[in-house]
C-alpha cells in the first residue's frame, strides 16, 4: 500500500489529535476502518482521518484526555530536587501528587495557591487498604 492510501497509525493520530491507543481501541470496536500494508502495519485511510478530523469535539476534551481524568483544584505544594519535582494538587476532596519536571514547573510558574488542573492518564491503579 502506498503511502497516498493511508497514514500510519500514530501519523493518523497526531492528525486527529488522539493517541495511537485510541485508534486502536476504535479499530477493535469498530468505530474506525483501518486496512493493513505489505508489513503488516495499520494504516488509516485519509477519509477516516478527514472524517474524524472534522468533528475533533466528538472525542476529545482538552489534550485529548476525557473529562473523567481531569482534577482541577489549586496547587498545595511544590518540592523541587535537582531536576525533578513533586508537585500536591487539592482537588476538591482529592489530593493528587505528580512527579514531574524542574522544567515543567518553572515554565507552568506552579507554585502554592495556583489554580492548576491534574490530568491523570494510567494504564494502572494503586489500591490502598481502607477501614480497620
């Protein structure tokens, strides 16, 4: 297949502004139509980018996160250590920590007090013990 046929997966992605796993959860429910090239790899035919590039508001909010993963609140604590910081988002009734960079901070300006918004994307949950 040749390129003018399609675009790699994780070009059709940037296009629309998703992630690649995305598309590839579309792909498996049927919600995006992809076709495979000589090497096997997916490719998304540029009417299927065109098509879910029009109406971006269908399925993304923001940085193509869900609004079920964002927390704003006000930032409670900064703590800076070499090039890497912790940085304590309130969230309403959650607290939420995120490690991140001295870079990030300084071009963010976060520091205690400002408004700030936690955008959680995990493919993993921590549990912890409640109760007695």
């Amino acid at each position: 297949m040749s390129e003018d046929q399609g675009l790699l997966l994780g070009e059709a992605a940037r296009a629309i502004g998703v992630s690649a796993d995305t598309l590839r959860r579309w792909d498996r429910e049927g919600k995006l139509r992809t076709v495979r090239d000589s090497a096997n790899r997916r490719r998304v035919p540029r009417s299927e980018v065109e098509r879910l590039a029009r109406h971006p508001e269908r399925h993304r909010v923001g940085d193509s996160l869900s609004a079920r993963n964002r927390f704003p609140g006000v930032v409670r604590s900064v703590e800076v250590d070499g090039v890497m910081a912790l940085v304590e988002i309130e969230a309403g009734p959650f607290l939420v920590t995120a490690a991140v960079t001295r870079d990030s901070v300084e071009e963010l300006g976060l520091a205690p007090g400002v408004p700030a918004t936690a955008a959680v994307k995990a493919t993993s949950v921590m549990v912890e013990r409640t109760g007695g």
